[in-house]
C-alpha cells in the first residue's frame, strides 16, 4: 500500500488560480502565500493530495519554461515554495508538482546561446536543430508552437541537467511526486534514470505521466512510471451520461481492468472530470444532475480521483479556439461558499478514506442497461454496492447478488434499500447514483 493509489488529488493551475499575469513581468510576487487559504480548504474537503503547477519560471503559461531552478516570479521565490510544501505537509497533504522535460521557451539560457552563436554554440546538440536553411535556422517544436522548443532528451547531457534540477526540487522543496508533461514524447532511457533517482531520493515518490492517446501499460512499469491520466475513462464519464449509454463507461472499466484481459489490470490511474486542458464537467452535461452522479463514480471506480480547483462549486468554463484561459481563472478562495457539489465531494472524501475498497477492493458488474448500472467494489469484509442511473424518473432496480447479505445502509441518503439476502431492491432518484454498504 502506498499513499498515492489511496490518495485523493486537488488540482491547482497556480498562474490562473493566484491571478498571475499573463505574461511574466519578471516582477516578484509573493501570490503563493495565498496558498495558505487554499491548503486550507483543500483540508476542509478531507483531500489529502496536491497536484500543482506549472511553478517555474516561464515566458507565458507555465509550459514555455525558462529557468527549472527558479518559481515563476510572478507567484513568489524559492523560500514562498518551501513554505507551501511546508504547511501542506503539516495538513497532511502530499505534494506533487509539474514536470516540463520535453521542451522548453525561447528564452532558455542553452537555446538563447544557440540564437546567438548558431552552430559555435555549446548548446547546439540539446535540441533537434537544422542549420541547413540558412537564417533563421529551423528547431523542433511541440505540435509546431514556436514557442516550446522541443529538448534532445535523448542527449545524456540534457538528462543530466533536467535530472539535477528534480533532485534540487527533492531536496529543497520536499515534494512528493512530479506530474510528467506530454509524457509521450519523452525518451524511455531518460524515464528510468528518473525513476532511478527519485526512487532512491524518496521513499514513496510518485511519477505520473499525461497520457491521452495509445496504450498507457507501455510507460507504466516498474522501471518507469507509476500511473497516468486516464482520458479514456475521462470521456466516458460525461459522454455516457448525455447519450443515456452506460455501456460506455462500463466498457471502459473492463477493457482497462478486468482481471483477466484488462490492459491496465493491478494499475492505478489518474482519474478526473476536468482539468486545465478540458471544458469544465458542469459545460460537458446536458443534465446538471449529472454533475453528482458522476461525482459519485469518479470516487468509486478503479482509480485515482481529482478534482480540478473551482470545480467543487460546479463552476463552468468551456475553452474556445484561441486561448484555455476561461478553465484557469482566479479564485479568491475565502468569498466562495459551499453548495451541494462542495458538500457531496466531502462526504464522497470521507467515504473513501472510511472504505480501503474504494482504493483496493476488487470491481464487479452486478447490473447493467443502457441507463442503469450498478458494480460492487469488495476487500474482505468490506463491500459496497454503487447503483447509478441516467432514468429521467425514479427506477426500482432488482439486482442480484452472488453472495448472501443481512444488511444493507445507504451511505449518501436516507433510503433504505430492500434486502433478501442475495437480492436487492434498490430505489434510485431521477440522473443520480448512490452507495450501498452490505454487511455479511
């Protein structure tokens, strides 16, 4: 057992939360002080984990970095991050920070060299330059923005650099994971000499890797990373709910977990409903209702639930075609009052740390239509039973249960379900879904 397969995650992009400007003034700022305010209600929620960044120096968005030994100056300095880890560590919560290694800006003192001195430059071989063309000179790009130079990590060099830098971030700051960027692209032999390291910096260091598209197994191993984004489960978690097809996210769970052909069977994945990169959940459904029931499942499929900062309200925020700044906005944190969602990602906290199943029980489809499902999530004695549904009315659903129950108690309302031993009947309210602890 390892913190962070039981961990909940509070997703925070600082430049957009703290209110940093936009393009870096290179004026310092303490804004991570406010993140005092924030640690704090991260506690409230009963989450016990903190995925922040991107928090070093950079040109623009965070993505574009200049200097990996250097915070952003726009949220504060080296003694303000400390100090963060420092009371964060004091609620009990985890740190895991962004990972920038597959490109840097323009303004990085090794490309900056290359812009001046061309191929005289000592820096020429850490990126994927083309002199041929005369000026200007062509480079490799992330997804052809000029703006992120794509580093040569294939360079034992660069990965010496880059490798002392994480262990500066260990050593000085005291984090507790890192969140690898377009985890993708970066080199495989890069990956294990960083595994390598921080295994030995930390006891119980996390590495988890953005992945979208392909197969997540390739880069989760025991010499690489430990988990992954999981935007496959992501889709299907809104999706599933607008076209009343709950196939789709049960599905998903077999193709990536079943015991005997899942891809991912024994992983961990990173689990969300948004992030900074994807419209709000509360844009993605049709029906607002929604929002809980799925609440409700992230916290209770396999895998690793976040919450993305601002979400707990049921904020919306739908990216356009030019910018993602309308899913990273400020939040002044003490004038936001709790609502229902707020409440129900408490309880749901609460419940997932009350019931180990939640992190390591074993998964079983118990019931399945189009609009109604239901799967059972046991460790030993413990065993729960979710039911969700996409009905527009109330459902009465008829589940049978392989072994023999004597009790059964709603954990998320006052319903009391119907229990004969090995059947129960289960009243499930209009677009919601709800937990079931049964006791032998």
């Amino acid at each position: 057992m390892t913190w962070y397969n039981e961990a909940i995650f509070y997703h925070i992009y600082p430049l957009g939360a703290l209110g940093a400007p936009k393009i870096n003034d290179h004026i310092l700022t303490h804004r991570l002080k406010d993140m005092d305010a924030w640690l704090t209600h991260i506690s409230d929620l009963g989450i016990d984990a903190l995925y922040i960044g991107p928090l070093f120096e950079s040109e623009t968005h965070g993505y574009d970095t200049i200097d990996y030994g250097l915070i952003d100056s726009r949220l504060g300095d080296i003694d303000d991050m400390k100090m963060m880890v420092k009371k964060a560590h004091e609620l009990g919560i985890k740190v895991v920070v962004d990972g920038v290694f597959n490109h840097v800006g323009r303004s990085f003192f090794a490309f900056k060299d290359v812009l001046e001195k061309r191929e005289a430059s000592d820096y020429k071989d850490w990126f994927y330059i083309d002199f041929s063309h005369g000026e200007p000179f062509t480079y490799a790009t992330w997804q052809g923005y000029d703006a992120l130079v794509k580093l040569a990590l294939d360079n034992v060099v660069v990965q010496d650099y880059l490798l002392d830098k994480v262990g500066y971030w260990i050593d000085e700051f005291d984090i507790d994971g890192i969140r690898l960027d377009c985890a993708d692209c970066l080199d495989f032999d890069f990956l294990r000499r960083l595994r390598y390291l921080t295994d030995h910096k930390k006891d119980d260091f996390w590495l988890m890797g953005e992945l979208i598209h392909g197969d997540y197994s390739r880069f989760i191993k025991n010499d690489l990373i430990m988990s992954s984004t999981n935007y496959e489960l992501h889709k299907g978690l809104y999706s599933a709910y607008n076209d009343h097809n709950l196939f789709e996210i049960a599905h998903t769970i077999k193709r990536q977990f079943d015991p005997n052909y899942g891809l991912y069977k024994g992983m961990y994945l990173y689990d969300f409903v948004d992030n900074h990169d994807v419209d709000r959940l509360a844009s993605k459904v049709n029906d607002k209702r929604d929002i809980a029931a799925i609440y409700v499942l992230l916290f209770t499929l396999i895998g690793i639930p976040s919450i993305y900062y601002g979400s707990e309200y049921a904020l919306e925020g739908k990216r356009d075609a030019y910018s993602d700044d309308i899913l990273r906005p400020y939040i002044d944190i003490a004038k936001m009052s709790d609502n229902e969602t707020t409440e129900l990602i408490k309880r749901l906290a609460s419940i997932k740390k009350e019931h180990k199943a939640l992190s390591y029980g074993t998964y079983k489809e118990v019931y399945l239509t189009n609009r109604a499902y239901a799967y059972l999530r046991t460790l030993d004695d413990d065993t729960l039973l979710i039911v969700t549904s996409c009905e527009d009315d109330t459902t009465y659903l008829h589940i049978h249960l392989d072994d023999t129950y004597h009790e059964a108690r709603s954990l998320l309302n006052d319903d009391i379900p119907k229990l004969d031993q090995s059947e129960i009947e289960v009243m499930i309210a209009p677009h919601s879904t709800t937990i079931i602890k049964l006791s032998r």
